[in-house]
C-alpha cells in the first residue's frame, strides 16, 4: 500500500491556491492602473472638450456682443445726423439727384402756383 502524507498535499492545494490568488491579485492590480490611466485620458478629454465649449460660446457672446454695439453705435451716428440736419435748416437734397427735373420741383422756394 501506498503511505499517502495527506498533510504534504494539503500544503501542495494550499501553495497552488496561493499563486493563484497572487496572479489573480496582480491581474486586477494591473487592470486597476490600466483602468485608472484610462480613467484619466478620458477625464482630461472631457475637460477639454468642456473648456473648448466655454471658450466657443465665449467667442459666440463676444462676437454678439460687438454686433449689438456697432448696430447701436450706427443708430447714434443715423440719430446725431438727423439732428444736425434739422438744425442747419438748409435744404436737404436726394442724394442722387444728378439733373432731376422732379427734385427741381420740390425745391422751388414758393408752392404758390
């Protein structure tokens, strides 16, 4: 009969099953950092990708913005020249009159006919 030392074998089961733990240990070890990177690439993408959306819409409202103050600013100047007109009192004239029999008609100094 074959003396088994059940005790040897135990430790061999208890040993294998410590390596594999152990591998098992260093693969999710590996797979953590491996995630973690990953993890990192994508936060530091999505930042990205959120601050060239700010700057973009930055750019939309400054762009707007200086739409809206030149629009205003040639209100102004149109408002301003129209003032000054009504103040000189002089007679205004079409600017693209050039020897129009009509634009003599409505300025004749006296509509009494």
């Amino acid at each position: 009969m074959i003396a088994m030392d059940y005790g040897y074998q135990i430790e061999c089961v208890v040993e294998e099953y410590r390596r594999g733990v152990l591998r098992l240990q260093s693969e999710y070890d590996e797979m953590k950092r491996s995630l973690s990177a990953d993890d990192g690439a994508a936060l530091l993408e999505a930042i990205e990708r959120v601050e060239a959306e700010r700057e973009a819409q930055a750019r939309l409202e400054a762009d707007e913005r200086k739409r809206l103050e030149t629009e205003a600013r040639e209100q102004r100047e149109a408002i301003a020249r129209s003032i000054a007109a009504r103040k000189s009192k002089d007679v205004v004239t079409p600017i693209d009159e050039d020897d129009d029999p009509e634009g003599e008609y409505y300025r004749r100094k006296s509509w009494l006919i």
